[in-house]
C-alpha cells in the first residue's frame, strides 16, 4: 500500500486523482482496477505543527498560551459567519 499526495483536477463535469505512473506500475493497477481513498482535510495540523506555531510566537506560559494559540487557530480554520 502507497501513500501519495496528489491534486484533485476537473474532467470535464467531473472531478478525479491523478495516481503517479510509478504507483500504478508497482501496484499493478489497470483501468478498472478498484482502489481505496482515505482524505484528509487542508485543514489539517499536527501537533508538531501546533508546537512550531507556538515556539514561532514565542510563547512562555503554557496554559494559558496554548488554549490562546488553539483558540486562534480555530479562527483560522473555522472562521464563524458573523
């Protein structure tokens, strides 16, 4: 099993993925084959990434710092219609 990072591009009315000449071989696949896909969101951050942000902003107070930082990355991520 493979994990790429791949693009989703129009085709026509449609959408679809396009899977590397590489994978394809390796794996066997031909037209018609059947294949999984798990998403994940762009939304998407790490705890490493959480903790980058946090050193990049310099902060010295965990607790409270943290819930702040979390707090604007909500924001970011899911800015509520107001």
């Amino acid at each position: 099993m493979e994990q790429i990072k791949t693009y989703v591009k129009r085709w026509g009315n449609s959408y679809g993925i396009v899977i590397p000449k590489s994978i394809v071989e390796k794996e066997k696949l031909k037209e018609g084959s059947e294949v999984s896909i798990n998403l994940t969101s762009s939304n998407f951050m790490t705890v490493g990434d959480v903790l980058k942000l946090a050193k990049k902003r310099k902060l010295k107070r965990p607790k409270e710092d943290i819930q702040k930082l979390m707090d604007e990355i909500d924001k970011e991520l899911w800015p509520q219609d107001e």
